[in-house]
C-alpha cells in the first residue's frame, strides 16, 4: 500500500509538522481541515465551492450514510465519490460516535453495538466488519477504525473497559479491512484524560499497524485545557512517520494548538453548522451577524479576506438575509467560514515550513484578541 498511500513530512517547527498525504485521488496538503459532508453534502456548499475555498480532502459519515441513503444504494449508484461529484479524497468515520450519541435504545456487546436508527426507529447492527463492509461500499480512501467512545466524564474502569474493547474491535478492524491497495486504514487511539491509559492503547494500535492514527475521545465536553493537557502527550505516543488525525477539533484556537502539539489532520461541523446559524469567524475572532450593529453597516465581513461573502457583500445585506431567513444566508456564511479555516491551514503551512510558527501563532492570537472593528 505504501505506493499509493503515503505521508511525507516535509518541515517541522516545535512539534508543528508540514508535509503531504499522497493518495491515488489527489494529494492532502498538512496540515489539513476536512469539511464534514454528514449526508453526502457539506451543507449549503456546491462540491466545487468547497473545493475553491482550499479543502483537499472531506469527510463523509458511516452512521447517517448507512441509514440513508445506504451503502449499498451509494455502491450501486458508483460510489459516494461519484454519488456526491466530489472526485477528491474523502474519510469516512466509522460511526461509532454517532451511535453513542444519536442512537436510540443501543446495546453493546463483544460483537458490535445493536441500535434503533434516530430516522425511522429500524434495528441495526454495527460491528468492526459491519463498519469495514460500509466504508468499502462508500468506496473512501481513508477508513477509520470502529471503535466505542464513552462521554466524559467518566471513572477510570469505564475508560479502561471502553478503550480495551476498541482496541481489541481495531485488531477486527484491520482484519476485515483486508488488502485494498490505495485506500488507507486509521487506528484510534483512546484512553479518555488518562495519560498511562493512552500509553496503552497507542502500544496495542503500533503492534497492529496502520496507515494513520487518530487521537479520538476528545473534544467531547471535556474544556480546551484538559483536551490541550492530553495532546501534550497523546501524540507523541503515535508513530511519526504516519500522519496523526484529532476527531472533532474544533473552534479555530482549537486547531492552532492541535497543530502546535504535532496533529496533522482535522475536522469539525462548527463551520458550516455556525455559517447556518448566523456565526462568522474571522481573523477579529467571532462576528454575530444577527446583531443589530451590522444592519447598516456597508463594510465586509472582514476586509482580509478574499471569499465571495467578504469580497461583494456588505454587513448590511448579511445581516438582512440572516434575518429573512433567506437561504443565501447560510450559503454565505458557511462558505466565508470554510474560507476562513482553510486560511488558518495554509498559514500554518506556510510558517511550519519556513521556521516562524511562534511568530505566526503569536500574531494569531493577538489579532484574534483584538476583537472585532469597531461599529459605525
């Protein structure tokens, strides 16, 4: 697999790495944001507007996709490459988080984890070759692990019983995933907040191998500082040579601070999920469109910023099609946000390889501090 799917790193700052992921569909530039395309769609986005604002890569979901439309109408239709008219990479989850936190009346076992679907109330069951099967139909060149993620907080045996199991459904995993030259196979590392715990679960993923490793079971309620405190370690645990994926992550100093600690991958619904809901992040940090300060406002969104939102509307009209509840609205501010992340990325690029990270990041923060412009 190693001559379709490869990581190069090409420059490190700190524990700040640079390099591509190379894959038969096109390559990954790293550090890399994946937009989530939950049902086959990043919402409000056209594939090719998402594309333009500078993604290399998305991510597709195991769960919903296997509810509806289902994999095996996805398969038959061409894939989910084809099916969605997006010809680049695309990760799949397994959907194991989603049916910890979706899924009505679910029961977990050795085996899997039967559920009733949140859609329709139908019984379904996942387990580690159920999940491998789905993402082989959906035909993804990044398939992801199954694994259990418990909520946290939780106590020190439920952490432990619940990461063991993922990593005994891992070795399942990568069994029933096979030999599928040029698609590529992620392990999850868990272990909750529990340094010695994390230890172990990256040891029993090593011993496995895989062709990436994501740190999982963070961002999930925990608080920056905590989730910060973990990545201080938990990726320094994972091979080097591969590249290193953080699940869920997140608002935009999240993403600084996980690059900073050595991830090379990441991706979180909060930008298109905040574009519908009237949330624009920009360099002065987040604007709340829906505010009255904006309707007469003739100014962009953010004058350093070259998407169509900021570069022919102004505030003003942002703020009255948020308020008629136009659609334009989302597909606006969904697109200045993807925008906006995949800017960070770049930055954080282009600084890794040219030795000024701290610089960069310093400056990140100290604009972001600033606050938005002052209103008229």
């Amino acid at each position: 697999m190693a001559e379709l799917f490869n990581f190069e790193m090409s420059a490190q700052d700190g524990k700040a790495r640079t390099g591509v992921i190379h894959t038969p569909r096109g390559d990954i530039r790293t550090p890399a944001f994946m937009p989530v395309g939950t049902a086959a769609t990043v919402k409000a986005m056209m594939p090719e507007s998402v594309r333009a604002t500078g993604a290399d890569i998305l991510l597709g979901n195991t769960y919903h996709l296997m509810l509806r439309p289902t994999a095996e109408r996805i398969d038959r239709l061409g894939g989910l490459h084809k099916f969605m008219n997006w010809d680049r990479p695309i990760l799949t989850d397994s959907g194991g988080f989603q049916v910890m936190s979706l899924a009505g009346l679910r029961k977990l076992t050795e085996q899997g984890v039967t559920f009733k679907s949140h859609i329709d109330g139908s019984k379904h069951e996942l387990t580690p070759e159920r999940s491998m099967e789905i993402q082989r139909l959906l035909g993804s060149d990044i398939v992801m692990c199954f694994d259990e993620c418990p909520a946290l907080p939780a106590d020190r045996d439920r952490i432990a019983e619940s990461m063991r199991l993922s990593m005994r459904w891992a070795e399942r995993s990568r069994d029933a995933f096979g030999d599928r030259p040029g698609h590529a196979l992620f392990g999850i590392q868990q272990g909750g907040l529990e340094k010695d715990f994390r230890e172990e679960s990256a040891a029993a993923l090593t011993k496995v191998g895989f062709d990436g490793y994501a740190v999982g079971g963070l961002a999930v309620g925990e608080g920056q500082e905590a989730m910060f405190s973990c990545l201080d370690y938990a990726p320094d645990m994972l091979p080097m040579d591969k590249p290193r994926y953080l699940m869920g992550v997140g608002k935009p100093d999240d993403i600084v601070g996980a690059v900073a600690r050595g991830i090379d991958m990441m991706d979180c619904v909060l930008p298109s999920r905040s574009g519908r809901t009237g949330q624009a992040f920009t360099r002065h940090g987040v604007v709340n469109i829906k505010n009255a300060r904006h309707q007469d406002d003739p100014r962009p969104l953010d004058e350093g910023c070259s998407c169509p939102a900021c570069r022919q509307y102004s505030r003003a009209y942002l703020h009255h099609v948020f308020r008629s509840n136009e659609m334009i609205s989302g597909m606006l501010l969904t697109w200045h946000n993807l925008h906006y992340f995949q800017d960070i990325m770049a930055g954080m690029r282009e600084s890794i390889a040219a030795g000024t990270f701290a610089a960069w990041q310093a400056d990140f923060h100290e604009t972001r501090a600033r606050g938005d412009i002052e209103p008229l």
